[in-house]
C-alpha cells in the first residue's frame, strides 16, 4: 500500500492455532465430549440413522448461507428427484454434500478434484456467472490447501477441521457466498468417530464469524467449537427420540407378519419424511401394500400423515 500499514500476523499460521486451542479449550471440551457422546450412541443404532443426521446438519448449514431447505426436502430430492425449478440447483449442492457425508472414502484430502465432482474444465468461461477454480489452478490449490491442513500437527481433530475451514475460505476455493463445500470439508476432517462426520448446529457457523477480520484464531475456533457441539447435542436428542420410537414401533407390530413392517420401521428411522413410493423404493414392496402398511401405522399411532390429502401423501414417525 502507498500508505504506512500496520505488521499483520500470519492467520493461519500453525503457531498461532495451536496457541488458540490452549486458550479455548473451555469450549473444545465440552463439544470433544458430545462428539464422543454421539460417536457411541450411534454404533449401538442401526447405520442408516447417519443419513438423517446428515441431512439435519447439510439443511443447517444452508441456513447459514440463507438457503431455506428443510431435510424433508433433500431427502426426497435424492431418493425420488422431486424438485421445483427454482431449488434445482440447491437441492442438487443438497445431495451432493449428503452423499459426500455418507460415502466412505475419498475424502478432501485425497485430492478436492474428485471431492467436489468437478470435470476436466480448463476455462473458467466454460462455466457461465461461476466464480470456481478450475485445471490446473485447482488442482494446485488442492495440493497447497491439503498440505497447510496436514501441516497442522499436535492438535486436537475439531481444531484441525476448523483450520481446514479457514485455510478453505483463505484460498477462495469456493465463492465467497457459499459455506456448503468448505463446511463439508471440515466435517469429514473432524470425523473419525461413530459417526464419521461432525455435526452442524443451525445457523451458528455463519461466514461473518469464521473469517480473519472477526477476532482471530480464537474466535474462529470458538465459533466453530459451539457449533460443533450445538449440532452433537440436537443429534443426540434426535437419536433420543428415534430410539424411543423404535421401541414402541417393534412393540406395536409384533403381530405383523412380513417383512415389510420391519422394513418401514428402518425407512422412518432413515428418513425423516416417506411417500408410498419411497417406501416402495426401500422395501421392495408394492405400492398398494406401502400404502396399506402407513395405514396401519397411522391406526397404531405410529407415523403421522402430513399433507392432509388423499393423494401425494406423506408420513412421518410420531414424536
């Protein structure tokens, strides 16, 4: 600058991280604890539970970027396609983080081109009003952003996928208007436990509070600390509810013959809306024997029909 400028610290720098956690650790423990509380409860939960608390945290982190999707509708958008034209393009941002979320493997470290799906493109014109890097200029931040997160040793896994977040935003690898890609990011840095991802809690993890300019290291990591736990506590709960659920589900259709009771039991702890199609799709029965089963779910009080229609219905389980 032409004008005398203050000495600025290097933000990311891996020093001045480690030197934040040591003072922020009053919040990293409470949310290291509901993160190894939810990590347990899951294992001993039928595994699909990890795709509704995928969806909970994907349709959070929307919220954060002002994009108003419920998880009902992700999920519908990814088992039966079901959009309007103006949400195409959210929805299918929606189910890409949800599928990255709940698919082992190719993490952001192993390279972001495979992460984020992106095609050989060269020309950042060949995606119109797009502001991506793309060839080789991706591919050379790819390499440059996993070596500064791997770069950070000795400390705890929630300071590393914050680190991941803030060196993510740094390099502008996502347009600056977007949290989704970079918050996914974070959460597979931060898994390893029971879960395998780390829980969004809503509207906390907003970009204001994450960037350089908004108190440094510490209150970024205290932020994102918060927002870690908020989304491991609203899990929990649900897990909570889910499993009281089940209970009184596999009590109430003792009685029931087939195997398609057991199976909408699983389908409603997946999902957290069902149509006859989708339980088609799940189960493998037919249409007239989905329907006929939600009936008889509802009777026993069991699911509750949302719409409040004859046709294009909807269920969910029963708080």
């Amino acid at each position: 600058m032409p004008w005398p400028t203050a000495t600025r610290e290097d933000s990311l720098h891996p020093e001045i991280w480690q030197a934040a956690e040591a003072e922020e650790y009053q919040a990293l423990l409470p949310a290291a604890e509901a993160v190894a509380r939810l990590g347990a409860r899951v294992q001993s939960f039928p595994a699909a539970v990890t795709e509704r608390l995928a969806l909970a945290s994907v349709a959070a982190i929307l919220r954060g970027e002002g994009v108003w999707l419920g998880a009902e509708q992700i999920a519908l958008y990814r088992a039966l396609r079901i959009l309007t034209d103006d949400r195409a393009r959210d929805l299918a941002r929606a189910a890409w983080a949800v599928r990255r979320i709940c698919t082992p493997g190719g993490g952001p470290l192993d390279g972001l081109r495979a992460f984020l799906g992106r095609t050989s493109v060269t020309d950042p014109h060949d995606i119109p009003g797009d502001e991506r890097a793309v060839g080789p200029e991706l591919d050379a931040l790819s390499d440059e952003w996993a070596h500064v997160v791997q770069g950070l040793t000795n400390c705890h896994v929630l300071t590393r996928a914050a680190y991941g977040f803030a060196a993510w935003r740094t390099r502008a690898l996502t347009p600056w208007d977007e949290l989704l890609e970079p918050t996914v990011a974070a959460m597979l840095l931060g898994g390893g436990s029971g879960c395998g991802f780390l829980p969004m809690g809503d509207g906390r993890l907003d970009r204001h509070a994450v960037e350089a300019g908004a108190g440094g290291a510490g209150m970024r990591l205290r932020n994102f600390y918060s927002t870690v736990e908020a989304g491991a506590q609203r899990a929990l709960m649900e897990i909570d509810r889910l499993a009281t659920w089940q209970d009184r589900a596999q009590e109430a259709v003792r009685d029931l013959s087939g195997r398609t009771p057991p199976a909408l039991i699983g389908a409603l702890l997946r999902y957290p809306i069902l149509s006859a199609e989708l339980v088609t799709s799940e189960t493998g029965c037919s249409v007239a024997a989905a329907r006929r089963n939600l009936n008889l779910f509802a009777e026993r009080g069991l699911v509750n029909e949302l719409t409040g229609q004859d046709r294009y219905r909807f269920w969910s389980a029963t708080a």
